[in-house]
C-alpha cells in the first residue's frame, strides 16, 4: 500500500484514498526541509507520493504547500543544475574547473 491506502491489487476501482494524517502532514514538512540539504530527490519523492492527495482535495493548505513547494523547489534545483553543468562543460579547458576534477584532461588511466 502507498501513502493514500492505495492497493496494487484488485484491478479497477481498488485505488480506495484514505484522508491524511498528522504523521502525512510531519512527513511532508520534513521532507520539504530535508530538500534544502541539496538532496532535491526528497521533494520529488514528496511529490510523487502525495500528489493524489492533492488531486483530490484530501489535503489541508499547510500540506498542500508543501507538496506544491517540493516540486517547484525540485524543477528550479534542477534548472540550476543543468544551467551549471552546461557551463562546466563548455569552460572544461579553463583553469577554474580543473580544480573540480580527480583527472586532468587527457590523462590516461594505466592498468596496474
């Protein structure tokens, strides 16, 4: 079962939604904080796994800002993170970015 009482069995109409609890609306919080830590994958797992309590309107406005906050927080950190990876690798010559690497350009590894 998933965070809304959801059943993989049972075919059609076994998706039965149960209303949240304080420990769902603790599990967010803490998930949404948990994110700023740079580990972004934590607001897309709050997402992901509360998102049918919003669809349904299951879920109180404290709760739904921080499911609605993980995925807008997950989206911007990922953004930033192609931006700078897109950057890096255009600048991989430059002097500021060997200091990023284990290997300079061009090395070679030897077989021991």
């Amino acid at each position: 079962q998933g965070c809304c009482g959801a059943s993989a069995r049972g075919g059609k109409g076994a998706m039965q939604r149960r209303r949240p609890t304080e420990q769902d609306l603790e599990t967010t919080k803490i998930l949404f904080f948990a994110g700023f830590a740079f580990l972004p994958w934590l607001w897309l797992i709050n997402f992901v796994q509360y998102r049918p309590l919003l669809r349904e309107n299951h879920a109180s406005e404290e709760m739904k800002f921080y499911i609605q906050s993980s995925l807008i927080g997950f989206i911007a950190f990922m953004i930033l993170w192609g931006i700078w990876l897109a950057v890096f690798y255009s600048n991989l010559g430059a002097s500021w970015t060997q200091s990023f690497l284990l290997f300079e350009k061009g090395d070679t590894l030897q077989a021991a």
